[in-house]
C-alpha cells in the first residue's frame, strides 16, 4: 500500500496509507484527511484519489499552488519517492518494503525481472522463510542391513555402488559390475539406476533394469550389500 | 559415450519485436544450452549470447575463454559437472562486466539451462527459470530447480502461496550477469537408450503443460517435436520468446552390453589374477 508520509522541515509530522478507490483531502482546515497548519495552504488545498492503482494528486484551486518535485501542477500521477509541496510542508510518497508501485508492476507484469538481493531477503523474512530463499533439502541415509556396517549418508549428487574401488560403496561379488549402480540425487527426489554388471540392483526385492525413484524405508540390494533408505 | 539426436528451434513469438533467448546445440561436445535473456535497453539478446558463447568456448578449452575466479570445486558433483559449473561462473562473470561496461547494458541477465552428456551420465544444470525436463520410460520429470520466487515460497510454505501476489510472477531469484557471482542447481542423472531430454525458455512452458510436452517428444522424432512445441505455444499466444531444444538418447555405448562387458571383466580378472 502507498504512503504518505507529511514532514515539516526534518520533522516527521505523520504517515497515512492510501487506500484503494479512496481520496485523501489536504488542505489547512480540520475536515480534511491530511491538515496542514499553516497559513500558507489553502483550506482545501489539495487530494490525493487512489483509482485503478493510480495515485492521482489533484490541486483543488489553491491559492499558493501545490509543487511535485518543484514544479507546479494542477494535477499529476504520483510515483514513487515524489515530493509533494504545500506551504512550507511537504508530503512524500513511499511503498512499503519489497513493493513494487503498481504502475511499475503491470508494466513489468510480462517481463522477466530479478528482485535484488535486499529486496528477496525482505520478502522472505516476512513471509517466515529460511532467508535464503531455498528450501531445506531432504538429506538421506544409508543404513546397511548386511554385507557392511554401520550408515552412510548419501552427500554426492551422484552416489557410484559397484566393484570398482573408486565406487562410493565399494560392494564385492562375482557378478556385481565396476560400477553396478548410481543413486541420483535430483530435484524430484532420489532414484536408482541400474548402469552395468551381470547382477542388477533390487529395491525391496525388484530387480531394477533401468531406474526408480527411491521412497523412504526402500530396502535396496546391490550384490552383497544390503541397504536400508531414510530421509533426514 | 552415447549417440545423442538434437533438435533445437528459437522463434521470437506473436507479441515481442525482438528474440532474447540464445541456444547453442554442439553434438560434438555433447553440451545443449537454452537462454532466456532479460533486462537492460534491448540488452537481453546480449546477454543470453555471452552466455551461450562462453560455456561453448570455455568446454571446448578456448584459451580466449579465460579463467574464472570463482575457484569452489563441489564435492558433491563430479570432475565433468565441476567443469561445467566453472563454465557457469564464468559466464555470469562476462556478463555482468559486459553490464558494467556499457550503460545500454545495465542491469542485463539471462537464465541458463545446460545438458552436458559425459562417458556415464548426463549433467543438468540450472540459474533461473527456464526448464530441463527428462522423459524416461513414459514419465516426465523436471531436472531444474526454479529460482523464481513463487516457486521458493512454495517450497518454504506451500499453504502461504496465496499471500504472494500475482507481480511476482516473473520475479526471479538468480540469473546469470545480475550479480558478481551466481549460484547453479546442478544434478547428476544416469541416461539410458530411448530417454528424451528437452530444454526450453519460459515462453514455452507458460503455454504448454509438461503433459503435452511429453506426449509431443514421445511421438515425434526431435527436429519435429521442437516445431510442434513453438508452434502450440504461438497458437496459444505466443506472448514471449519461444525456445526449444529436443534430444533423443539413439544408443549407449559400453552399457546395453553389460553382460558381455561383465564376463570379459571376469575373464580379464581371472587371468590377472586378481580372483
């Protein structure tokens, strides 16, 4: 939502949120919506009509004049961070953090845009996010059943299973290829796939001829090795 | 190796003046690349070009492709995907000097989505929102993380979607060149004979549902599905830029004969001695 924000001098005198399909009067006397005390402004000086995501500023046939930037206008379409003059105050226009102003917006509507770094990080945080912006991976473990010992966490995007002793999981057996299988960590989940050897991987007693997406608690067989899957 | 069937086609769309997207299709290195340039005066075709001309050059060992600084090697990932990950930080770093060079190019970037196929696997790679899809034994599964902040919220809170408004639809999170380092998503999958891969700018997948893709690639061979794809998302607007790469995994070499290879091994073994 924009912002009026009326300022004396250095002094902040107060703030007033524009509402949609709504006017905001300005002007010296009591009835109006901002009041400037000052002799200088006329009793109703100006307003301000928030239409179609439009901020209008309407001078109302003042006696001093109203200024947007230092210049004078009769009527003028606010943007962001314009000042606005009347007698010796002054009104600026401003949007709340990680706003974008709605005319800015719709022109950008069908243009790829980055948000800046500062303006991400303000999004997130109000929205109860991480600040980072990603979402926690789900990390998954190893719990070796038979054939070894112990857990083994599958960090790799690429986890190598097979006989050769580059492999991650180094597993033994006659049959078992140099590197019998991968687990893959993509952004779907974790799948297992078959790449060479006699002997094919099983997950919960199938045999995998090519690949499947791994779910938790899968028990996966690679020659000797025997495997329990859980997600951290 | 495999032998790896590719099609790509870049088409400007119904509604745009000029054509932003950049692909790159080099059968000899096995590297396909999509993209989705943005921002500056017009400056978004430079972009995406630096980008695709830099990860070309720098896979191929072109000494004018420099060195990047960004020196991080991921242990993650393997001793290929780091190589193109080192493409990827090289890239954003020519673009973003090339945006910092010339006032017209201010505040220009591109999204990048690579498929790189080594001995073994293929690597997919990602800054931005332009998708990589894998069609494998009648499914579809997306091999990119989107950077857009939709999506990021969605993943953080996906009951909170609502509260995000409708002007960030095309807000990213990451792209290449916007910033003096970047962050890609990469993944490691393992390929195999009659698997489909597809690449494409947002100007397609805004139109065209990853069901429709996937039925498209399935039945037409690449070159074809690649017109298929741009001429289905024009018909339905064709509002922005439209790009699509289609590869088709023909043979695998060295697997598909893994019993054969395994008992020559087990002979090799046996006469070495190594039983």
């Amino acid at each position: 939502m924009p912002k009026l924000t009326l300022m004396f001098q250095e002094k902040t005198l107060g703030e007033y949120d524009c509402e949609k399909e709504k006017s905001i009067t300005i002007g010296r006397h009591a009835d109006n919506d901002i009041v400037i005390d000052n002799l200088g402004a006329s009793g109703h000086h100006a307003k301000i009509d928030y239409l179609n995501d439009v901020l209008l500023l309407t001078d109302l046939g003042s006696t001093n004049g109203t200024f947007v930037n230092e210049k004078l206008v009769a009527s003028h379409k606010l943007r962001k961070d314009d000042v606005i003059a009347i007698a010796k105050h002054t009104l600026v226009v401003t949007y709340g953090d990680g706003e974008v102003e709605p005319e800015e917006a719709a022109s950008l509507m069908d243009k790829t845009m980055v948000m800046d770094t500062e303006q991400h990080r303000a999004l997130m945080e109000k929205s109860g996010g991480a600040g980072t912006g990603k979402a926690e991976e789900k990390g998954a473990m190893l719990t070796f059943l038979s054939g070894r010992e112990g857990e083994m966490e599958i960090s790799k995007k690429l986890t190598k299973i097979g006989k050769d002793p580059g492999s991650d999981i180094v597993v033994s057996g006659f049959t078992v290829g140099k590197t019998a299988a991968t687990i893959s960590m993509r952004p779907n989940g974790y799948f297992l796939s078959y790449v060479e050897g006699m002997s094919k991987p099983k997950v919960n007693g199938e045999a995998v001829k090519q690949s499947v997406k791994l779910n938790e608690f899968d028990i996966i067989e690679i020659g000797s090795v025997k495997a329990e899957l859980t997600f951290t | 190796m495999a032998t790896i069937i590719s099609a790509g086609i870049s088409d400007v769309g119904k509604k745009r003046s000029n054509n932003e997207d950049s692909f790159l299709i080099d059968d000899q290195q096995k590297l396909f690349i999509v993209a989705d340039g943005m921002g500056g005066h017009n400056a978004g075709d430079v972009a995406s070009q630096i980008v695709v001309e830099t990860m070309a050059r720098h896979m191929k060992d072109d000494p004018d492709a420099g060195e990047t600084d960004a020196s991080d090697y991921d242990e993650t990932l393997s001793v290929a995907s780091n190589k193109l990950l080192a493409g990827i930080h090289l890239a954003n770093q020519r673009v973003h000097e090339s945006a910092a060079e010339d006032e017209n190019r201010k505040g220009m970037g591109a999204t990048l989505s690579a498929i790189h196929f080594s001995d073994n696997c293929l690597t997919a790679a990602n800054v931005g929102d332009s998708p990589i899809y894998l069609v494998h034994e009648g499914t579809i599964e997306p091999l990119h993380v989107l950077h857009t902040v939709i999506a990021e919220q969605q993943a953080i809170d996906p009951d909170g979607i609502s509260e995000i408004e409708e002007r960030y639809r095309h807000m990213l999170t990451r792209a290449m060149g916007t910033n003096e380092t970047v962050q890609p998503d990469a993944c490691e999958v393992q390929y195999f004979k009659g698997d489909i891969l597809v690449i494409c700018s947002d100007g397609l997948s805004n139109k065209v549902t990853p069901d429709d893709i996937h039925d498209i690639v399935s039945k037409e061979p690449p070159d074809k599905a690649c017109q298929t794809l741009v001429d289905l998302a024009n018909e339905r607007d064709g509002d922005d830029n439209i790009t699509a790469i289609v590869l088709r995994v023909k043979s695998v070499r060295g697997r598909g004969m893994g019993v054969v290879v395994s008992i020559l091994d087990m002979i090799k073994d046996f006469f070495t001695g190594k039983r």
